[in-house]
C-alpha cells in the first residue's frame, strides 16, 4: 500500500518531467507534441505517430493514462492534446475553452463463452442484453433467449457475467447503450465510466475480460473489437434499432458512423450507440481529441493539428489494419471545417 | 619528538574527546533514522486523511458502514472492499501458518542435512516471484481448476449444511473470495516460514537435548520447547505475511473478481482494498471518487494498525499469562 502512495506521486512527477523535456525539445528543430488520455485509441494512435515521424513529421508522444487523465491533464495545459471516449458537452468544452472532434471509431462486442456454440450464433437484443447485465435473466436456456435463438441448443446453466473493474471508455459506451435501449437498465446502475453493477465479476482492461470469459463457461462479457479478432472469441449478434440482427464488423460499425447524426452535433457532442441504419452495428464508440483554441505554444498545437489531419486523411490503413474503423468522408471534411473555425 | 611526548595527559584525552562527538553524532543520526520512519508513517497517515477527507466529511461513519459503491449515483460505502480484505487474509493465513511451522520445523529437525539447501532456496524463491506472475498464474491455472475439481465438491459436501452450508454455495466460476485467499496462502509461505526456520534452529540444542533425554516426542519437543520459546518471533512472522497478504493488489485482482457485492459465500467475487484502488484510480474523474479512493487508502492504513496492534496486545497478554504460571 505505502509502496503505491509513493509510487503514484513519483509517476505524476515523472510525467511531468518527460513534459519539461517535450518543451525543450521544441526550441530545437525537432517538434515535439505530447497528448494523453484513452487507452481505446492508444494501439492505433502510436502506429500513426511510428509512421508520420518516419516521414520526417513531428514526434508525438501519447501516454495512454485514460480518459478521465486525459481530460484533467488538456485542462491544466500541461498537454498539447488529450482524447476521451466520452465527448464533452459543448458549455463544458467552452468553459475551458477547448475544441473537440472525434479521430477513429471502434466497436464493442458482446462476447460468449458457451461450450459447442459458434461465433455469431447466438442473437441478442438490446433488453434482453440489459436483462441479463442487471442479473433479471439468469440462465442460457431462458424463454426469452431461447425464443429470439430457434434451434440453438443453449444449456440451463446459470449466466456468469463479466463487466470492467477498472474505469473505460468502454464501459461508457456499453453502459449508454444499455441506458437506451432499457429504460430499467437507465433507472437502475446508469451509464457511465465504472457502474454500480448488479451482477457479475469485474476483470481488469479488455484482455482482463476477454481471459475471465474464455475461463468461465457459460460467461458473457464485453470487449472491443479487435480482441474479438485476437483472440477468436465467440461473439453474439446484436438487434439493431431497425430491427436486423447485425454481426460486429468493420463494414457495420462503418453503417453506424455514417447513419449517426454528425450534423446536429454541436462540438461532435455525440454517442453513437443505437444508430440508426439498416446495417449499423448498435454498440460503437468513437474516440475524440481535445484541445485548447487558443494555444499556449501554437508551432506545437499546429504540428497536432497536422498529424491528425494526415491520420483522418491517410490513416485508414493502419486503422483498419488494427481493426478500428476510419471515419466516412464527409465527417472528415465535416471535422476540417471545424478545425479551421475553431482553434486558431 | 619533546612535543609529542610532553604532555601525556593531554595526548589520553584528546582521542576520548573526538571519540564522545563522534559518538554523539552516530546516536543522532541512528535516532534521526528511527524517527525519519515514524515521521514518513505519520506523514502518508495524514495526508491520506486529508486527501480523503471529502468522503469522509459526507458520508461521515456510513463510509466505513456501507456497502454501496455506485460511482454513477456519487454514493461511496467501503464495507465491501474492507470486508473481501479481511476474508482473504484470513483464508490466507489459516493456510499458511500450519504449512509454513511445517517447512520450518522439517527444515531445521526432521529433513536429512543434504536437502535442506535445496529446500530452503526453493521455497525462498516463491517471494521473489513478481505477485503478477502468481495473479496470472492464479487466473489461467489455478482459478480453472478451482471450478472444475474443488468448487463443485465443496458446494455439494457442505453447500447443504446448515451453518456452514452459506460459505460454500453459489455457481462454481473458480474467481472468487476463497480462490484469492488460497493464492495470497500461497504467497506468504515463504514469508513466515523463513522466519521461523531462522528462530527454529536458534532455539539451544540443550534444550531439545533434554526433551529428548526426558524420552519426548518430536511433536512434543515442538509443542512443549520449540514454540514456546520461540513464540514472539513465530507471531511476529505471522504478521508480517499477514501485512503483506493485506496490502498485496495485482495478484488479487487477478482471482477477486473485483465486485462490489457482498456476499457471504467464499465462492463469490468480491473486492479488497488495494484491489479497488489500483483497479479505479486512473479514471476517477470526479473529486468525490477520487477522494473516496484515497479515503479507502487511508481505511487499509487504519486496518493494518488495528491487525497489528491486537497482535501486539495478544502477545502481551499471551506472555503476562505464561509469567503467572510458571
């Protein structure tokens, strides 16, 4: 215990000096830009910064810290940038005078664990999902499931669910889409970082989730995507709001983005869980950066600005390679127009 | 060379009087080392109060009494993290110390010379383990085993019980209460049976010698000669395992499962202190949470004491006892 009460200052004061050091550098010719914040977005953001350097632009040093981290720290300035999965409402971005967009998207699975049951076999609701998270449906072989899955055979045993211990954007996510589909599940643990769960063990990070389900049999829990694909999980198909079952995919999560309502968004002050289209996968999340429109030191704030802009334009490659998703050209061009308005 | 020689009184005292400062000076910083510990311990006691001292201030008493952790709803109670710490420790040490008496008394009287090396560094070689290789090892290893083989026993021989039949009911998911307490077990052993082997073999062979003479046994010699006279140490190595199975945190939550609820089965998940805070630190984004957090810090402060001075008070009343008698 007291090793981690020293360990955390001394982490914090490294932080800060690897910043002093990111100042310095700056002077030089070398532009340095520091960011911090979502763990979410961290695989996909270093294989973006490996790459942009190695054409001779800025070096970008991202601490994946977590979104809450990220926040505090783009608010105190002590970073160039921050990125959170959960967008900030626009009287709070204003208030400390920051601009935020969205940079990738990514989706979130509902994973399985039930012995001799293949990959997207198994169809789920909304509710029932909810259901089953607030510990109301207890077995595999419940009428309710049984009747939306005809012809699977699913065991009596009892559900183990499994759900985040730590705080994540993840569980954001997951959590806000549960609160809308299930106005129980809204009444009830809400939405938000860390929930009071009903039920349930709680593993540490995606990898401490993905290990708990393919431990327990009969478990269910939720994952990002790409450890879906990783770890050759079986995953369940979801029912989306216009009533298809849909399985989780690169196309289906990019039906979401573009068939969610980017327009109206003030500040892209939006969760795109539920979305609407034919296609679109339910339960997607987006990652979003932040940062200050009147920059303290504007050569690095513009380096950022230019990395991302060559990652929403260039990036999606490597995205997809990752299993992220890029976002639909005219929410890029949606973004620019944005950026140009908003930090000078 | 008459200058040197000249004044013999002087030359006697002046080696006694750079010896009485340098004296003084090494008293100084032994007692400035002595006190630098106190004062640190006080300083990480208060400022983990005053950290906490927002939950503290508005759940007042029900912080302690609590049992709802709803980050959501701003409603912090830390029974449950307390509870799971005490539980698992407990577990941990209900399995350790007879194993741990055992390694030491076969390593210092039982166990042919030639193995005793051996034996001693392996089992010293479990604490240099890094407690997230027993975390993982607890997860994909032992944690299945658990719900395949001893769980589904246990539920059905004592789940049925009555009194005892609470402890062990609930599905057998093999992450649980009793899972973690069975591994941080595992990792004190080494802890208290070093110790014990080091005050085992110190006790004077006069003493065993006579026993034996006197025609007793070995468990005799170990009951009647060895842990008496080695009591306050061998309690002392107990405490010291069980300050470290209630702080330890990564391989914990591994195996707890890191739920908030209470429940009176050791099959079930459950959360400990230091679990909960490594677990919910880096995305405790409003005052109260992180407050609450540092607050359960300052409570595994206030649990350890408690521990260690009941310990402490037992010895006494154990040894005031002894005097009587004897």
């Amino acid at each position: 215990m007291t090793r981690m009460i020293i360990a955390l200052p001394l982490a914090a004061l490294l932080a800060a000096c690897n910043n002093q050091g990111g100042n310095q550098a700056s002077t030089s010719s070398v532009t340095q830009v520091t960011g911090a914040g979502s763990t979410f977005v961290y695989p996909v953001l270093s294989a973006w910064a490996a790459d942009y350097k190695s054409r001779g632009g800025a070096d970008i040093n991202y601490q994946s810290i977590g979104s809450g981290g990220g926040i505090s720290q783009v608010k105190a300035g002590t970073v160039d940038f921050g990125a959170t999965d959960q967008p900030l409402a626009s009287d709070e971005l204003a208030k400390s005078n920051l601009a935020q967009f969205p940079i990738v998207i990514g989706g979130i699975v509902a994973v399985v664990n039930i012995p001799g049951l293949e990959a997207g076999k198994l169809r789920l609701t909304g509710p029932v999902l909810a259901d089953i998270y607030a510990g109301k449906i207890k077995t595999w072989n419940d009428p309710v499931i049984a009747k939306l899955n005809p012809g699977a055979s699913l065991p009596g045993a009892d559900i183990a669910v499994v759900h985040r211990s730590d705080g994540s954007g993840t569980t954001f996510n997951f959590t806000h889409y549960l609160s809308q589909v299930s106005p129980t599940w809204k009444g009830g643990p809400g939405e938000g970082k860390t929930v009071n769960w009903p039920t349930g063990v709680g593993g540490k990070g995606n990898e401490g989730v993905a290990g708990y389900v393919k431990q327990i049999p009969n478990s269910i829990g939720y994952v990002e995507y790409a450890y879906v694909i990783q770890n050759k999980m079986t995953y369940a198909q979801l029912q989306n709001s216009a009533g298809a079952f849909v399985s989780p995919s690169a196309d289906s999560f990019s039906a979401a983005a573009e068939s969610a309502d980017w327009k109206n968004a003030k500040d892209f002050n939006l969760v795109m869980t539920d979305a609407p289209g034919q296609s679109a996968y339910p339960i997607t999340a987006t990652t979003f950066v932040l940062m200050p429109k009147q920059p303290k030191d504007k050569a690095k704030s513009d380096a950022a600005l230019a990395f991302f802009r060559n990652a929403l334009e260039k990036g999606q490659d490597q995205a997809k390679k990752l299993d992220y998703v890029p976002l639909p050209a005219p929410l890029v061009q949606q973004i620019e127009a944005y950026i140009a308005a908003n930090v000078k | 060379m008459n200058a040197t020689a000249a004044d013999p009184a002087e030359l006697a005292s002046s080696p006694r009087k750079s010896g009485a400062g340098a004296d003084r000076a090494f008293q100084l910083i032994t007692a400035g080392a002595a006190w630098l510990v106190l004062l640190l311990l006080g300083g990480v006691a208060v400022s983990m109060a005053w950290g906490g001292r927002l939950a503290f201030k508005t759940f007042g008493w029900h912080f302690v009494t609590g049992k709802d952790w709803d980050v959501v709803g701003g409603k912090f109670g830390a029974f449950v993290p307390i509870y799971g710490t005490l539980v698992t420790s407990a577990i941990a040490l209900m399995i350790a110390v007879p194993v741990s008496i055992g390694i030491a008394l076969f390593l210092t009287d039982i166990a042919p010379r030639w193995t005793r090396g051996p034996i001693a560094i392996a089992i010293e070689l479990l604490a240099a383990i890094p407690s997230i290789i027993y975390g993982m090892w607890g997860l994909f290893v032992f944690a299945p085993f658990m719900a395949a083989h001893v769980e589904p026993w246990l539920s059905g021989h004592f789940g049925n019980k009555p009194l005892i039949g609470p402890l062990f009911s609930g599905p057998p998911i093999g992450i649980g209460m009793l899972t973690a307490g069975i591994v941080l077990g595992i990792m004190v052993i080494p802890f208290i049976s070093s110790v014990a082997r080091e005050v085992f073999s110190a006790v004077p062979a006069p003493l065993k010698e006579s026993a034996v003479a006197l025609g007793s046994t070995r468990w005799e010699i170990l009951s009647r000669v060895t842990l008496p006279y080695t009591r306050s140490a061998v309690i002392g190595a107990i405490f010291l395992g069980l300050g470290r199975a209630l702080g330890e945190t990564m391989a914990v939550t591994f195996v707890l499962g890191n739920a908030h609820d209470l429940s009176a089965s050791l099959l079930m998940p459950s959360n400990s202190i230091a679990a909960a805070i490594a677990n919910e630190f880096t995305e405790a984004d409003t005052d109260l949470y992180r407050s609450s957090l540092i607050a359960l810090g300052f409570l595994l402060f206030v649990v350890t004491f408690v521990v260690l001075t009941i310990a402490k008070l037992m010895l006494l009343r154990l040894n005031r006892q002894l005097g009587r008698t004897h």
